[in-house]
C-alpha cells in the first residue's frame, strides 16, 4: 500500500508539499505525448514550479512500451541525476515510473529484474498521478512491460516498486477520451471481480475488491460519458486504486492470463482485451463458485436501473449467474462496446435479484448507503444508444 495517497479535486495541490517535505532537487517527470498534447502536463509543472524544485520531462514513451524502450528511459533518468521520480499517465507510464524508480543507481536493468525481479531495490521516492482510471498502478507492486521476441507480456512485482506517494486528482481525468475511459474502466472491473472470485481471494482482497466493484458499476457509465461527471470521475479513480490493493492482496486470474498474449502478440490495449474476454470468463467461473457472484450482485448491483440493465449487458447477466445476455452479445461488458472496442475492431449461480437483501433495497434503492450516483439514470434505451 503506498504511504501516502491524497484523493478529490485538487489533490494535485498537494504536490509542493510532498516535495518539500522529501527535500527533492530534481524531480523526473514520466509521462508521454498524448498526455502532453491532452494539456495534463500543465498544472503538474504550475505546482512543480511552486515547489521550486528543478524538473526534467521524459515523454519518449509508447503506450503499453518494451523492456527496451523503459530501459531507454531509465537511463535518460539517471543521465538528469534526478532525486524523485513522478509519473503523469496511465498504467503505461506509471510502470516505466516504478520500474524507474529501482533502478535508478544503474545496478540492474528492466531485463535483469524479468529474470530476478528480487534485484530491484527502491533508489528514490516516487509520486504517482494517475490519468487513466484504472490499471490501479499506482497501487500495486507489479509493472508490466511487452517482451517483443517472445511476443508477450510479463509483470514484474516487488514491494520495493510500491508508490511512495499518490494523488488522485478527478481534474486529470476529466477529459479522457470515451473510448479509453471505457477501456481502462473495464479493466479496474476486471481486477476487482478477479480479485474477488480468486482460489488466492481473502478478507483484505475482499473488501477492497467488492467497495470496487460497487463503485465502478454505479459510476462508470456517467464518468465515461460527461466530462462534468466529476464525482463520478473520482469515484472511478478511488475504485481503480481499491482494485489495485485487491490485486497486491490477492491477483488477477484468467481474464487477465488470457489477455496478455493478446496485447504481445496482436497489440490490442490492455483494457480492450479484458473487456472482450470479461463476461466469457466469469460465465466459465460461476459454476465454481456461485456464491461469490451472488454475493457480488447483491453487494453491487443496487441500483434498480442497473438491475434492469442486466439482462442486455455482459456483466450483469454474468453476475446474476445467466448463461448469456438477453440480446445475445456476450461482448457487451456494459452496453459501450462501440467507445471500447469500436466496429469491427479488435482493438452464477442463484439470480440474486431473487433474494430478501435486493427486494429490500429495490423502491428507490433507499436500503443501501449513498453513493456518488448520476442524475441521468442509465436505462435500458441508454443502452441501446451505443449498440
Ligand atoms: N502495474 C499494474 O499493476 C498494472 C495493472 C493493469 C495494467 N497495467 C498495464 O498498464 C498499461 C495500460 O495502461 P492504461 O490502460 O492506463 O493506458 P496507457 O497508459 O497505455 O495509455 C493509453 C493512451 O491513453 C492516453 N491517455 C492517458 N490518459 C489520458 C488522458 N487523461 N487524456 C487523454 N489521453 C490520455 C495515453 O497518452 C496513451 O496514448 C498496460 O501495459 C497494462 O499491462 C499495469
Ligand atoms: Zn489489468
């Protein structure tokens, strides 16, 4: 868990702050250009700039990059001689950051920790800021990098790569494109049901999957579709983080085994391929462990929109334990395959609602806590929208 992780609008003020109080001369900014030409680099340079601290920007990094292309980073780092290491991006970034981060006194190299992932050793403090919600990078201990020539992708883990720092700002999500909220926000999905229906899940994994789960199934329809959506936003940023502890606390399984190959072999993004293989996955998995999926939905599936929303999209049918969809596409995670997949592109148990705990909740969904809800309630012509 990181040490220090400070979320909501503004969040990014924080920044002198933490710099100062780890008395940095030179920060290395991770980041990459579409971050850049998104504008996102601005207000973190405003705050560098009040922290007076010297700065360098290092943005010469591909989406999901090669061990090759973030040891070239590593090493342009440690040419700045930098003291502290930020990361401004998705997952992508981030990992580089982390990776960064243990490598910095020039002892290993990113292929070295592939074979030995125990020669990492924490060189720096770190500060995380993420842009994308979420891989839960900013949480975990594992970054990911591709392995060209095996046409793969491998995940180092090591404590020593856990964020020092993170802040979860809703201002740096606010204007990510539909397609890559959708994307990413299927792959926080992905993690806290994983997670949640893992042989390795347990009490801690637990809780921080199943808060995830909930968060992300009643917000990220409105936090993909608004940019004004901001406590939608930031309840997505704060599920993905949830998710990533759940993963440091147990793993992600088959959806995610399954997905690597198709990111090193054929490139699809990381998010993409979760969601295509999401629902088939969790239809595989009911029978093993029904329970779990009927616990979920009760925990999660609180809203009455969404509980009618269930049988036209993948997740929830997979979740109330129905074979299949009622519109009969099982790669519809949530009714926006057109923003996270595109035409064309490649790029349990009981039903739940049968139970007493949803029969209570169903007028006005006044049985269970409050929750960061949108006014537009997602309806099944909502739906159909995006088919
Ligand atoms: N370390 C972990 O625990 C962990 C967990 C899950 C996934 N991952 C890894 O993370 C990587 C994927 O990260 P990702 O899905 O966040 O995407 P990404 O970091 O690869 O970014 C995808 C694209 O989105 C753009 N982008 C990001 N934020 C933006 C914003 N706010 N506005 C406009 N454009 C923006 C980037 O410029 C980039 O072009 C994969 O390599 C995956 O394997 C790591
Ligand atoms: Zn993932």
């Amino acid at each position: 868990m990181p040490r220090a992780v400070c979320c909501g609008e503004g969040a990014l003020k924080k920044m002198p702050e933490i710099l100062q109080a780890a008395s940095v001369k030179k920060a290395a900014v991770f980041t990459d250009k579409g971050i850049r030409s998104a504008g996102l680099l601005d207000p973190v340079l405003e705050q560098l700039q009040k922290s007076q601290a010297a700065f360098c920007v290092l943005d010469d990094l591909p989406p999901e990059p090669s061990y090759g292309q973030v040891q070239k980073l590593v090493d342009a780092c440690r040419a700045e001689g930098a003291d502290m290491i930020l990361a401004v991006g998705g997952g992508s970034v981030m990992d580089t950051a982390k990776l960064a981060g243990v490598l910095l006194d020039g002892s290993s190299t990113v292929h070295d920790l592939l074979e030995a992932p125990g020669r990492a050793k924490k060189c720096c403090p770190t500060l995380m800021i993420p842009t994308t919600a979420g891989t839960g990078s900013e949480a975990t201990p594992n970054a990911i990098v591709a392995v060209p020539e095996q046409e793969l992708k491998v995940g180092i883990v090591s404590d020593a790569m856990i964020a020092d720092n993170v802040l979860l700002d809703p201002l740096m999500i606010k204007n990510l494109p539909r397609k890559i909220a959708a994307a990413t926000g299927v792959d926080a999905l992905a993690h806290a049901i994983e997670c949640y229906t893992s042989n390795k899940a347990n009490p801690i994994s637990d809780t921080f999957a199943l808060e995830a789960l909930d968060m992300i199934l009643n917000n990220i329809l409105p936090a993909c579709d608004s940019a004004d959506a901001v406590s939608q936003k930031s309840a997505m940023q704060l599920a993905s983080f949830y998710a990533g502890v759940a993963i440091t606390a147990s793993g992600t399984t088959a959806v995610h085994a399954l997905s690597y190959p198709l990111g090193g072999k054929y490139h699809i993004a990381h998010g993409v391929s979760n969601a295509i293989l999401l629902a088939p996955v969790m239809r595989f998995n009911a029978p093993a462990c029904p329970e779990r999926f009927a616990a979920a939905y009760d925990r999660c599936v609180w809203r009455k929109n969404l509980r009618d929303a269930g049988g036209k999209n993948g997740v929830y049918a997979a979740l109330a334990g129905e074979d299949r969809p009622a519109s009969g596409d099982t790669h519809k995670p949530f009714g926006i395959r057109c923003a996270c997949v595109g035409s064309g592109d490649t790029g349990g148990g009981r039903h739940a609602g049968d139970t007493a705990s949803e029969q209570q909740s169903a007028p006005g969904d006044g049985g269970r806590r409050p929750r960061a809800v949108p006014p537009d309630p997602l309806t099944s012509e909502r739906t159909e929208k995006h088919e």
